[in-house]
C-alpha cells in the first residue's frame, strides 16, 4: 500500500514536511480543479489565463526539480477527487497526503477523499503550529486581540531543509507519473488561448527558483526590508513592498521559511520598526486564514460574518451593473480608482493602498455589493488567495472583522500620490499637472464627503 503526496499549495522542495515526512511507496501528484479556473461566480470567470499560467509554470519547474532526484510528478486536470482516487486505485495506494487548505470547497473536497481513502492534512503554510493552534470558540475576531495574544507565544517552528530523496522512500518514476498523468495536454491547450488574459506583456514568474531570488535581492541584498514600513503605501514601482504575496499564494515559498528569513536578518543584520512591519503583515495574512477556517462558507454571504447568512446572490439592477463595468475596467472617472484599476487589469496586481481605495469606492460610494468586487478581484489577482481576499473585502464593507471602513477617494488620491505621478503613468492621456490630475472628470457622480478634499485640487 503506497501513499500520494498531493502537493498543491506547496510547490516547493524548501520546507515541504508533506515531501520530507514521509516514507514507503510514494507518489507525488498535483491536479487542478476545472471549476476553480473556468468556472463562474456571479456571472464572472473566476480566474484569467494568466494566473493559469502562471501556475503551470510553477508547477512544471517543481516537475523538473523533483526529475532531478528521479521523482515523478502526476498532473491531473479536471475533477480533482475523481482523478486522485483513480490514481489511488491505479497504485493501490491507500492514503493521501496533503496542504491543508483555508477555502471551504477545498475542505468539501477532503471530506468527500475521506469517505473512501485515508487523507492526512498538514497545515504546512502557517506559521501557527499544532501547539498555537486556535480553537475557534475562543479566537479573537479583532485582529489587534488575536494578534496581542498570539504574539508573546509566538515560536515559528524553523523550516525543514531543502529536500533530499532518502533511501526510505520508493518514489514513482518520472516515466511513471507522465503515463498517469490526465488531461494535462488538454489543459496546457486551453490556457495557450489568447482571451481572459492580463494584458502586461510580460509576467512574473513564481517558480521556487525565482523566489528565493526575490527574497535574496528584497532582504539581503538590497536590503529593502529596512525601509518597508516606509514604502509600504506606495502604488507602483519594484521595490515598495516584498511581492511575497504571489509565491506564499501558491505555495512556492514557504510562510515559514520566509519569517525565519527575516528573523535571521534580525539576528546577523539589523532589526527596525521596518523588519517587524513585514513579520506584522504576515501576521495579517495568518489571522484571515484562520478565519476563514472558523466561518468558513460564511465568507460569501452578503452579510458575512454578522448577523443572518444571506447567500442570496448578488442582484445589481441595470444600472448598478453598468457602474461595475466601468469600475471594473477602470471608467469611473476618479483617475485614482481607474489608474489601480488599469494596473490591475493589465499586471494581475495591485498595491494594498490601492486595492483598499477600490474596494471602498465599490462598496461605499457605488453602493454595490461588495462580493461582486471580490468576485473581480478572484478573477484578476496573480496572488489570488481565498482567506486574505474574502476577509479583506468584508473587512472595508463592515461585514467582517471590523467596522465599514469607508475611504475619502480624493483625500487618500493627494495623500499617497501627491504629485499624481501614478495617475498619470497610468492615465497617459491625463493632461493636468501636479495633483490637478486627481480631479474627477465632468459629469462623474461626486459623494458629498469628498467636497472639502476636491477644494484642496483647485
Ligand atoms: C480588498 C483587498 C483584497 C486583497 N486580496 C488579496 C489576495 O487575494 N491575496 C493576497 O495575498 N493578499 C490580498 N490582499 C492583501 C494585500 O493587499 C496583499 O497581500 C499585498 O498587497 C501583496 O503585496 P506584497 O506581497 O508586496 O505585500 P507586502 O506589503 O510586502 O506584505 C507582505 C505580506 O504580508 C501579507 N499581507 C500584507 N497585507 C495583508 C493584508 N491586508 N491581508 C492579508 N495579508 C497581508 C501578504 O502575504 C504579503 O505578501 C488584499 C487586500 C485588500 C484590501
């Protein structure tokens, strides 16, 4: 009896306990769900091409490393329980395991594996061990309390070193897992297609590789970790913030690793407001995962955590729904909430700032269910996560683990691009100068709370 190795959400050789932690007949597989790339979600594909892409390319570096160490990896495309418990049978393998998950469809996925096959889960991208882990009656809905709380406890297990074949463990050959393999051609055609793409012309590439190369040039080299807490605010450019988001998403970089990458730098460098800042957002990133754990589908109610679930789904009348359109393709007429939604569209990414103004802007001042925004971003964002996207959203809509937090557009537009210099690079065809440049265009509906910041443009 064999056991299979799923390794989606830990695409990496780094820190990977589910490839270390194991022994006996072996064989690694990856799959990925048709639904979570071609289906829809209020009427919206739920993912670009681009991010398809983008994981491919993630996924067939991984392939190549493990060839290396003469492993194979299954692909598998489609049905994703269907295809691991073909395999399953196929290698009369009689466990699985695997990453465990945030997002609810992807627990509804183990629960239906468990019914016919052993699945062991491995929370292998948190940085709360088994010994921190939340129970969740008792975990803090505040981030400020969980954080409080947690931080003086705080022990992040180091990362287990790079992994090496032993001799304990059997593993299927490349040849092997290519002939197990389903639909991967198949889905390598349909991401080739030239629609539902970022329009950038290049794009980021996520492989584990390249990512320690990130971490290298961000920490170590440029040392631009000293001044993140700094930079943080800003709206473009390479270096204002760590783009460690995309990686940690797929799981290419490990949370783990990358904090004691940072607490080492700590230790033989310098440690400043600037280093805990970056350790304080992954603290951000741990409490929306676990989170989502505790609420789970309640994430995609209306109301979200509060109240009453609603999952009625969301009902934009004509109008509502031309509004949307333009905010989702960067028409609105506020240069601010156009030019993040422009970088968007085009790069899969945008700054923290930017994505905070967009979101209030839809749910506060567009007065529009703040899902079908979510539901854009799903669609859009290269570092797509379930947990950090549905809970910041709920978050500025006042349906999650805070008050609505609704943003002054024109206020927050001079305070972090005073020059509108982003506005312009993104808006090439915006002719007045300086913070001019943030005024709506004529006919735009102007909120009346903006009325003393739109006088600082005059
Ligand atoms: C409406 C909205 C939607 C978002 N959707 C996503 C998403 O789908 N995926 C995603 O990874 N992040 C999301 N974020 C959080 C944040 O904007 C991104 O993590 C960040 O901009 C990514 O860039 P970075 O890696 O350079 O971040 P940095 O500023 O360098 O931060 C370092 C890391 O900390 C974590 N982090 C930082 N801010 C947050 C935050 N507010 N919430 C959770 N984790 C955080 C991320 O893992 C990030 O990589 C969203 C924020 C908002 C307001």
């Amino acid at each position: 009896m064999g056991t299979l190795v799923l390794l989606n959400h830990c695409l990496r050789l780094e820190d990977n306990p589910l490839l270390t932690q194991v022994e006996g007949e072996l064989c690694a597989v990856v799959t990925l769900t048709r639904q979570q790339f071609f289906g829809q979600q209020y009427g919206l594909n739920r993912a670009n091409l681009s991010r398809l892409r983008a994981q491919i390319d993630t996924i067939t570096a991984l392939k190549q490393q493990l060839a290396q160490q003469q492993i194979g990896l299954v692909l598998c495309f489609g049905n994703s329980s269907q295809a691991l418990l073909q395999l399953a049978k196929q290698l009369n393998a009689d466990r699985i395991v695997a990453a465990e998950p945030t997002a609810p469809e992807e627990y509804q996925l183990f629960s239906r594996l468990k019914t016919q096959i052993q699945v062991e889960l491995n929370d292998v991208n948190s940085l709360l061990g088994s010994s921190l882990r939340p129970a969740f009656q008792s975990m803090p809905d505040r981030f400020t309390t969980f954080r409080k709380t947690l931080e003086p406890l705080l022990q992040v297990s180091p990362a287990h070193p790079l992994f090496q074949r032993r001799p304990t463990q059997q593993w299927l050959s490349p040849d092997q897992a290519d002939a197990l393999s389903s639909n991967w051609q198949t889905l390598i055609a349909l991401a080739s297609r030239d629609e539902h793409t970022l329009t950038a012309p290049t794009m980021p590439s996520f492989d584990e590789a390249t990512v320690w190369q990130r971490v290298e040039h961000y920490i170590w080299q440029q040392q631009h970790i000293l001044h993140y807490k700094d930079t943080r605010n800003g709206l473009s450019g390479a270096d204002y913030a760590s783009f460690f988001s995309a990686p940690l998403a797929l799981g290419s970089l490990s949370v783990r690793a990358l904090w004691q990458q940072i607490v080492a730098f700590e230790e033989q460098v310098r440690a400043n407001d600037s280093t805990y800042w970056l350790k304080f957002e992954l603290l951000w990133r741990e409490f929306f995962r676990w989170q989502m754990r505790k609420y789970q589908s309640r994430w995609f109610s209306r109301t979200g955590i509060h109240g009453q679930p609603d999952f009625q789904l969301p009902q934009l009348t004509p109008k509502q729904q031309k509004l949307f359109s333009r905010w989702c393709q960067g028409e609105t007429g506020v240069p601010f909430i156009d030019a993040n939604m422009v970088l968007l569209n085009q790069s899969g990414l945008m700054s923290n700032r930017g994505r905070q103004n967009v979101a209030s802007y839809l749910i506060h001042d567009l007065q529009l269910d703040w899902r079908v925004g979510a539901a854009y971003f799903e669609q859009r964002l290269l570092d797509y996560d379930p947990a950090s996207n549905w809970g910041n959203w709920a978050y500025i809509a006042g349906y999650g683990n805070s008050e609505a937090r609704p943003f002054n557009i024109i206020k927050q537009a001079i305070m972090y691009d005073p020059q509108a210099q982003f506005v312009k690079q993104m808006l090439p065809d915006l002719t007045a100068q300086g913070k001019q440049a943030h005024r709506p265009v004529a006919g735009t509906t102007l909120p009346a709370h903006w009325r003393n910041w739109l006088a600082e443009l005059d």
